[in-house]
C-alpha cells in the first residue's frame, strides 16, 4: 500500500491496525515531494522539519498523522505566508488561520504552503500541470491542486473568490469542494472580494472532502452517502463555453444517476441570473481594490496583473457597486427559483481539459457563477479528454446543504466506480 | 475655532483658508490626548511622532489633516496591533487594514490605536465613559467612541459583529456608523463572526459619518441630505427591554419627523423574526470559536471572557450552525416584508443611558438585531437621560442604501438643531 496513493481513511486504517505509522507515512509524502517536485513546483515552502516532529511526537484526532499542504495565502505560525508575492518575501505570521489550526488539532500534519497566484489573482505562480508540463494546473490554489494529483499531499487546503478551488482540482483530476460562503473559518485568510472569498479543500476523493468537511465543521464522521432526491441538470447561460468533450461528460454523468433510479431534470437560470456575471465582476473588482488598499504605498513591487486588478477597482464608484451588490443579494434570495425540487445541480465545471500555457490559469466563469451565489460546489473527475488530460463536473447545492452535496458527490464516485 | 471640537467640513474649510495649519489639528488633538487621556484610557498606543511627521509633510486629499483614532483589532504597519490581547503583546503587522489604507490616501491621519475589548469581544478594555468614570463607554469599540467623546480625534473607527460601534457611540454622546456587511473594505480587520463583522466609523456628526463613507467607498462628497420619504418606527420584540427614558427619546424622534412633514408609520417585525436572536447566538458561537483556533494552542493566555466564548462555540456542531445560519439568510431575503414602504426604521439603539462598572460594556440585543441582518445602521444623540448621560436613537436602512441613511441620519440632525 503506497501512502501517497491512499485515501484518509484507508491510511486511518492502516495506522490504526500498525501497517503504517505516521512517520511513514509523512516521509513517504516528503520523499514523493523530493522526487516529483522539482519539476512541478506544487510548493513554495515544505516545513520538513516541523512535519517530522510532529509525526514523531504522535499526532491524536480523527485526522491523525494525514498530511496536508497549505495555499499560501493562509496564514502559518511556523512558515512563512507570502501570498505569492514578493511584497509578502519572508513574512511569517504569528498564529495559523482558523482552518489550518482546527485541521491540525484534528492531528492532521501540514507539510508546507503550497504555490498560489499573487493574491489569489490572475498573476499565476510557475506550477506545471502534473500530467504536462506545457500546461497550466489552473489555480489561483495552483499548488494545492497539483500536490494533490501527484501524490505530494493526501490533501490541500485553497481558497475559492472565483473558480479557484474547483479549476484547479478539475484540470488536475482531482476532487474539490468549495463550502458554503462562510461556513469554513476565515480567520487567516488573506481577503481577496470577501463577498464571495471562501476557505476550501482539493483531496483525492469526494469521500477524502467529507471528512475534511466533518473534521472542520464538528460533525460525525461521514458514513455512507445518501443519494440526492432529485438532480437538476443546468447548463446555464455559459454552455456555449463548453467544449463537446466536456458537455458530453457532464451528460455522461447525468445518465448514470438516471440510471440509478435518481430523478435528472433540466433546470435553467432564472430570467435575469445571466446578469450575475456583470454584477459579479464589478463587485469583484471594487472589493479587491478596496481590500489591496493595504498595499497601495507599494503596489508597483507586485506583479502587473495584480497591479491591474488595483487600478481597475479604483475606478469603480460606491454608488455601482451597492446597485450591483444588492442585485446579487436579489439574486441570492431567488435561489429556490433556480433549485425547484432538486436538491443538486449538475452543471460542467471547466470549457475542458487544462489548457495549454502557464500564464493564465483559465477560464473562472463556469465556477464562479456559484461561487457569486454563495452556494456549495464540488467537482469530481468524469472522464477525459484531449491526451487523456482529466475532465470533471460540478455538483451544486443550496447554501448550507453542504453534507447533501458532498453526499451526492460521494454517490457519483461510486456511480463512476 | 477649537480643533478638538469641530466638525470635518470646519477643519476642512479652515484650513483650506489658512485660519488653521493641519500641525496645528494635530497637536491640538495630542495636547487633548495628554491632557485628558490619563483619566479615560481611550488610547492603547499614541502615534505622536508619525502624526507630527505627516502633518509637516502637508496631507493631500479630501481628508487631508484630519485626525483619527483606529480601534485596536484593524492593522497599522508602523505601530502595534494588539487586538486587546497579551496573545498579541508587541505585534505590527507588515501592512495597514484596507480601511485604514484607503483614508490615509484620502489625507487623514493616524493619531493611534484605540482601546477594544480582547478580539473585539466581551472581555471589556480599562476605558472609562468620558463623562462618569465609574461607567462603562461601552465597547468593543471603547477607545473609538471615548476618543471622539472627549475631543481627542474627529473621528475614529471601530469594527461591529454585535453593536460594538453603534452601542459605545450611543452611551458617549456621539454618531456612529456600521455600514452594510461587506461595504467597506475588510483586510487587515480581525474577523470575529463574519458573518455579522463589520468596519464602521463613529464622529461627531452623521455629517461628518457621511464624509468618512464618501471617502471610502469612491463616492461624491455629500451635499444637503434628502430626506427619508416614510420612517417605520420599530419597537421589535425588545421593547420591554428599553427604559421609560430612551422609549420617550425614539418617541420625540419619531414626532421631529412627523413635525417635519415626513410620513411615519408603525412596523412591526415579521413573524419569525423574534428568532434571530437565538438564531444568531447560536451562529456567533460557532464562527468565532471557528476563527479562534488560531489561538487554541495558547488559550489559556487569552482573557477567561475569551476563553468561554472559544469552549462555548467548541461545542456548537456544524449541522444546528447551519440550520441556523440558513435561517438568517431567510429572514434576510425576506427584508422587504419588514421595511415595506419605509425606506427608513427608527428604533431604539439602547436599554438607556450607559451603564455603571467597566466590566461589561451594556447590552448588545438593540444593535445586534441589524448586524444580524446585515442592514446598514446609524445613531444620532438625541437626548439625555440619568446624570445628564446622552441617549441616542438607531436608524436602519436595506442593504446597500448607505447613503439614504446616512441622509436620514443627516436631516435628523437638522431637526434636533
């Protein structure tokens, strides 16, 4: 049994019965680290270290000895937090963020900070896809997605503004879970547009993201998944974004819970959610100026792209952003409209596979809809596409129905088998 | 012309004639602040030496030369951020809190950091009210409110998950200002519950409260305030917490509009809205416990008020937090039933008059109430009750209609004269 392949609670397992011991199992992730790293560049920092005294020293919770790595936009007390940025070279932080310390007194081992767009922007760090260097991983959590395909990390924590969590863990074949706006901790995050800014993970499977989930949001652990009632199929305004491929995977997935008995009906937007789109950029770019403040005296020493992003806000009014703002929230409140009698939407996650080039790292929008909706999402991988590079789909639910939609997530895994 | 009593449009004009030098606002202020600061501990760190030096160097902007305090629980990167706490004993951030930032631009000028209860909670902060010393100021945003109270800043600002701007501004005799969730910038803020946390300002004038939000949010300076078109007076289901004294207060406010030619009418809370109070308790609990894991490892070094809100939301699992966090949403999507055709509420922003002891900072439920709906919410003195003690009255708006309270606020000024 190779660790870096293994699921939490197959590796929980095999601690418990003396198979494994944690020891092991971080120096297994810490050696895959050596070897493979090199050329992806998943990690800006790994805490070797700290990550082998506190394997030694025993961890204890429900997550004991799983290591984990860290999007480098949240704060660590023992490392350095440098937001992907040269603003931020050698800051260290005096406490961890709320999320890293409630997974760690879950006994869970953070094995460094993993590489992140500066900011949680649009200006990529140099990560490589796993599967091609060519390509980009996606991101702003570009990192924490790529740890986790190439075996580095049993999980990583992201961020989530746009499509940040679930871009990435798409492109890269893995499952990611952004949770409703709010519901994880935000202490130690650094803002980007906190009207939509949410603490998320990237693991190697929607049951790896329940127990995260559960793990910080004090729930029993997960047993075994029930089905959702009823799937509602939404393409949305943007499916002509969607490449063949993807579109036929999305319908893919459709068709296997049809088969399992589960009800798939199509859903549309509500007249006038195409707009979200708009409003949404506009908030965004008036949060993130408002939010960058803190560097305005010394902006021109980050990086043009977010140099942009600063400027762009600066000329947004209060007056537009309230008026976009309060048609989100009217948006918000619309949501049973969308949902009906499903209690999950299937919708794609990405046009397709991870596109070539590491400059940009994709296209948000098919994310970020949900993400402006404050809504829950996770993605899943379905299926592949050009060059056998992965392609996933999106589960949607509600806010707040967080464990319904993982369950429906962890139900398509084994539809998927 | 007193500096340490006038308005902004004063200091501005003042000194735009020449009749005042922006060293001489603010020396003035520090004169006031060695004077008069021994005996009311408004300020927890003096920036005298920044303060002179900016004001030498001649401050541009729409605010520029205008002094202010900055509650201990937002960054300033040249002195300490102690967030009230030993477990942040010495601590300066590498950068200033987006809202600090963005009035510094416009020209203003930190005089220090102001007093706050440990991690803007319940644990008070040894700040005296600046008319009775044996009475609370109110808090968390003690130092904030006092400092504007006793002249030793035009203004200040505070942060409110509760009524921790509103409530201190109401006991010292000033306006206070939490804008709608998510306004005004958030980086470099503590959170506490962030769902409810907000930066917000208190000054000597709802005028004045109208000038800080034009310069944070891009917007026109204000010119003469519309006047609301209906007031809803709304007593809530807390009325029979409010004293024979404040209840007559909102009453007189009330008749001020009437007089004025403004339509006002009664509202009531829909039903279901008298849950928000314990829908709230229970949401508070469990995200400031989230966001208190930073601190987990060294707790017992947090004051033992901090210490019980960490164990109380411990042992809040995530299924009630979410029953009752989609509970709120609820209430929030169902705004309009409340406000009707009032485009502003009256209500009583306090029980009374500040209470006596500084071991608690009075009674959160007047104020918590709007934070809990993330409305925008205001208060104006109007009135005195025991001692002589000011009482002041809470105006509410919708979301995103800042600027109309702000303008209601405004005109109830012109009516009290």
């Amino acid at each position: 049994m190779d660790p870096t392949q293994a699921d939490i609670a197959t590796l929980r397992t095999e601690i418990a019965t003396g198979r494994l011991t944690i020891p092991a199992v971080i120096e297994a992730h810490l050696d895959r680290i050596a070897v493979r790293d090199g050329a992806i560049g998943a990690f800006v920092h790994v805490a070797a270290d700290s990550a082998l005294k506190e394997a030694a020293a025993g961890a204890q919770g429900r997550l004991a000895g799983i290591p984990f790595g860290v999007k480098d936009v949240l704060d660590t007390a023992n490392m350095p937090t440098e937001h992907g940025s040269a603003l931020y070279s050698g800051h260290v932080p005096p406490f961890d963020a709320g999320s890293v310390a409630r997974l760690r007194r879950a006994g869970a081992i953070v094995l460094g900070k993993t590489a992140t767009a500066e900011f949680a922007g649009t200006a990529a760090p140099a990560t490589c896809h796993p599967m091609d260097s060519g390509r980009t991983p996606g991101g702003s959590s570009s990192g924490s997605a790529a740890a986790v395909a190439a075996g580095m990390a049993t999980f990583a924590l992201g961020t989530q503004t746009g499509g940040s969590v679930l871009r990435p863990a798409a492109f890269c074949g893995v499952a990611g879970f952004k949770p409703t706006h709010g519901a994880w901790p935000v202490s130690g995050m650094l803002p980007a547009a906190h009207g939509f800014d949410a603490v998320g993970a990237i693991a190697r499977s929607a049951d790896d993201l329940a127990e995260i989930h559960a793990a910080m949001m004090h729930l029993p652990s997960p047993v075994a998944p029930d089905a959702p009632l009823s799937i509602g199929l939404c393409r949305t305004h943007l499916w002509d974004t969607v490449s063949d491929e993807a579109a036929a995977i999305v319908e893919a997935a459709a068709t296997a819970f049809a088969r399992a008995g589960i009800v798939v009906v199509e859903r549309n937007l509500p007249p006038g959610f195409e707009d979200l789109t708009a409003h949404r950029r506009l908030v965004n770019a008036f949060e993130r100026a408002g939010n960058m403040e803190s560097w305005a005296v010394v902006i021109d020493g980050a990086r043009p792209e977010s140099q942009e992003v600063f400027a762009r806000g600066q000329n947004v009014d209060g007056a537009a952003y309230s008026t976009s703002a309060a048609a989100l929230d009217t948006a918000r409140s619309r949501i049973g409209e969308l949902f009906g009698g499903s209690d999950v939407l299937l919708t794609a996650v990405t046009p397709g596979v991870a596109p070539e080039g590491l400059a940009s790292t994709g296209d948000p929008r098919l994310q970020e809809l949900w993400s402006t909706l404050r809504c829950p999402a996770v993605t899943v991988p379905f299926g592949a596409g050009i060059a056998g590079l992965p392609i996933g789909v999106q589960l949607v639910a509600r806010p707040w129905a967080d464990v319904r939609l993982l369950d429906a997530a962890r139900h398509l895994e084994r539809l998927r088998g």
